[in-house]
C-alpha cells in the first residue's frame, strides 16, 4: 500500500487541466495559492530560491524506498547513484535501509561523508573504494587493479555479464551492443578465466553476478531471459571451479511514466515474477537460489522532481506558439542527447485562454535546446510567467553543466508545508574560481 492509497487526496486534489496525474509527485495538490508539492506552493519556492530550480518532494522518494524495499527486501536493493545524490537524499535512503550503487570516486566521497554504511555500497567503475561491501568486475584490468592495491580485508566482488537476446520489442532504451562495451558473455572461455583470476586470488571473493539491461525498460521478458542466463552460468560455475553463487542483480532501468508513455514498471508484480523465474531457472539447473537485487535509480527519483523555469520571450503565430526560458540545455540535456520529452503547466497565475500547441526552448541558441515540443499550453502566456515541468528528479541535476558559463541550478527538498536546500545555486563566482590563468 502506498501513501497515495492511505492519502488518495493527495491525488484527487490535481488540478484538472494540463496535469497527467502520473507524472507528478505524490504529494502535488491545487489550492488557493496555485500548484503545490510537499504542502508548499511552488511560487513561493520561486519566490525565495528563483528559477531555474529543481524542486524534489520527499514524501514521493521515500514512497518508492518503501516500495522497492517491501517488494525485494531493503538488502537486496541499491540506490543508482547516478540518478540523483545528495547528502540529503543519502539519508532518505539510508534510513528506508536500502543499499547504495556508486560509480565514481566523488559518488562514494560523498557516501562516506554523509555516513552512509560503506558495507552496503556497490562500486562500479574505477574507485578506490576500501571497504566496501560489493565490487563490479568487468575485465581483467578490474582484476588487476584491485589485487594490486594493498588492502587490509578481502573484497568480495561480483562479475559483470552480457546476456544476449533478451527480446526487448517495447518502447525503451536497451543497453549499446556488447561490442560497445565491457563485461563477460554468460558461457564461455572469458568468463571462464576471469573466474580463474578471481579464484586464485586470497584478495578476492566471487559473491554475485550483475548486468545491466537498459533503461526505461517496462517489459518483464527481458529480465526473464537474462535471469535464465545467470543462472545457467551459475550452474556452469558450480560445476567448473566449485563456486557457489551467493547473489544475482538485474540491475535498473525501470520504466516510468513520461509524456508519450504511461508505462511504469509495476514493482510489486514485477519481483513477484522475477522470483519465480528465478526458482524455476534454480530447480531446473540443479542450483541453490541466489538472492536477486536490483539497482534502481530513475525509478525512485524520477517522479519526485520539477524543474520550475521563469518566461522570457513569447512569439504567437496561429495555431502555435514559441517560449523561451531561463533554462535548458544546461539543466537539462536529456532531450538533446536521448529525445526525452516533458510536458509543462502554467503556475502562479490563472488563465482561461484556449490552449494552443507549444514549444518551450532553452536560453542557449542551439538546435537541440528544446525542453518541451508541441505541448498544450495556455496561448495566453507572457513575460515573467511561472512554468513547471515534472519527472524531472532523475538526470537533471546530475547531468547539468556550466555550458555558457550558466551556474547549475539549487535542489530543494519539499515536505509537510517546509522547503528546505539540499543543494545551493551555483553562482557566478564559483564557476569563475576555478579559471586559474
């Protein structure tokens, strides 16, 4: 059950025009003071942060903790971190008792100055992570470079796969081909020397299998396949070098709704599945069940965040209309380099225009600065107007850049009527700090 389910006014309470209820967090209502998340209204987070500015309601992120943690067990779920960090966010996750994914050296910094347990961090990637719970493997340079180092315990590691064939047909972002990138094929003379290396090694565990499937992904049937996969290399490792595999992770890239597509992944009926095929897989190879983990990270953060920009020009034809903001590419590059697309609504004013097909484009004068395409918008927008745009908790923040010397926007936490900084605007004379000639 779900705080929307206890709450179901914190649903029904959306305004009605211009707003998909999926999109938005959970905590979004429409009162006197105009659109609101967390029980503040987001003009007045306008008011005192000014724009652009991410907005991440709280109540949403720890809703879907509490999903994924009653769904496969706090233990057996790891935060992406790669979604979405902050000291902040750290801590809502560490106290929902969920694990952590880090894939560099300023993610895991930031983990440990925060007190995240490191026992429950998985690294990925080049990291010098020293106590940490779990380590992705996926060449023999990891291999190398982790028995080279002196360290005081035993790494317990866990082997990147690349399963083939998984049979993806619906709308979604499959992982690059495995020519594009590293990782073992489940069967074969590889892995079957990488698990040589790890063996041989007193420094090294083998404790888990990981991959990564994609992103967006709402299908079950691809981590169906993949599941048979790991298994079967499970069996096969059993069989040749007497490991016993102590864990599977299926990764992340779970979908959510977004304009154009209404599907999210169902958590509840999706690791109910997986589990059962994980039995099924188990009983026919002759194994003992692994446990099964999964690295969500758009999934728990998505949903939470909006992005409130300011209007700055608007050019009217018939049937159309252009907007310009104090944002874009810079906060948001996700349509530019993968076609996302996001829809906006009007707040801090009413209007009872018609609304006409709209495109909000960003401050930068490039082709691809466009945050939202032919959306339905009030034709009667102006100059100084407010506007909001949802999903916009996962890959913003971290995705954003200083290009044209533009400081990257604040995030704000929104719970119970109270705003408070995760994380200040960056200013002018931050970006200029750092020019040393």
């Amino acid at each position: 059950m779900t705080l929307g389910d206890v709450l179901p006014s914190l649903r029904s309470s959306l305004p009605p025009r211009g707003v998909d209820r999926e999109l938005w967090p959970l905590t979004t209502a429409h009162g006197r003071a105009g659109l609101s998340v967390g029980g503040v209204p987001l003009v007045e987070i306008e008011q005192e942060y000014g724009t652009p500015a991410y907005v991440l309601d709280e109540a949403d992120v720890r809703e879907r903790c509490t999903a994924y943690a009653a769904a496969f067990g706090p233990a057996q779920v790891y935060y992406a971190a790669k979604a979405l960090l902050s000291r902040g966010l750290l801590r809502w996750i560490d106290e929902a008792g969920l694990g952590l994914a880090v894939y560099s050296t300023g993610q895991w910094r930031l983990a440990l100055a925060a007190g995240f347990p490191p026992e429950r961090i998985v690294v990925h990637g080049d990291v010098d992570a020293r106590g940490a719970g779990r380590v992705v493997i996926e060449s023999a340079a990891d291999i190398a470079r982790l028995t080279c180092t002196r360290r005081p315990l035993r790494q317990r590691v866990m082997l990147r796969l690349l399963p083939a064939q998984l049979g993806f047909t619906a709308p979604g972002l499959p992982a690059c081909p495995s020519e594009d990138r590293f990782g073992v094929p489940t069967a074969g003379a590889e892995l079957a020397a990488l698990v040589d290396e790890i063996t041989s090694s007193p420094l090294l565990e083998l404790a888990g299998l990981d991959v990564y499937l994609g992103s967006q992904l709402a299908q079950f049937g691809g981590y169906e396949h993949a599941i048979t996969q790991l298994i079967a290399a499970c069996a096969e490792l059993r069989r040749t070098h007497g490991v016993r595999i102590e864990e599977i992770n299926l990764g992340g890239g779970f979908a959510v709704a977004h304009p154009g597509q209404d599907s999210t992944l169902p958590v509840d009926p999706f690791a109910a599945r997986m589990r059962r095929v994980l039995s099924l897989a188990c009983d026919r190879a002759g194994v003992p069940r692994p446990r099964l983990s999964v690295t969500p990270g758009r999934a728990v953060v998505a949903r939470a965040g909006v992005a409130l920009y300011r209007v700055l020009a608007v050019r009217h034809e018939p049937g159309h209309q252009l907007v310009a903001v104090d944002g874009g590419l810079s906060d948001n590059p996700r349509p530019a380099l993968y076609g996302a697309r996001y829809t906006a609504v009007l707040v801090g004013r009413p209007s009872h225009a018609d609304t006409v097909p709209t495109t909000v484009v960003g401050r930068h004068d490039e082709t691809g600065d466009v945050l939202v395409r032919d959306e339905p918008l009030p034709g009667d927008l102006r100059p100084g107007d407010l506007l909001a745009v949802p999903g916009c908790g996962a890959y913003h923040f971290p995705l954003a850049s200083n290009y044209d010397l533009v400081g990257r926007p604040p995030l704000i936490a929104v719970r119970e009527g109270r705003a408070r900084l995760l994380v200040r605007r960056e200013t002018l004379d931050d970006i200029l700090r750092r020019d040393a000639a």
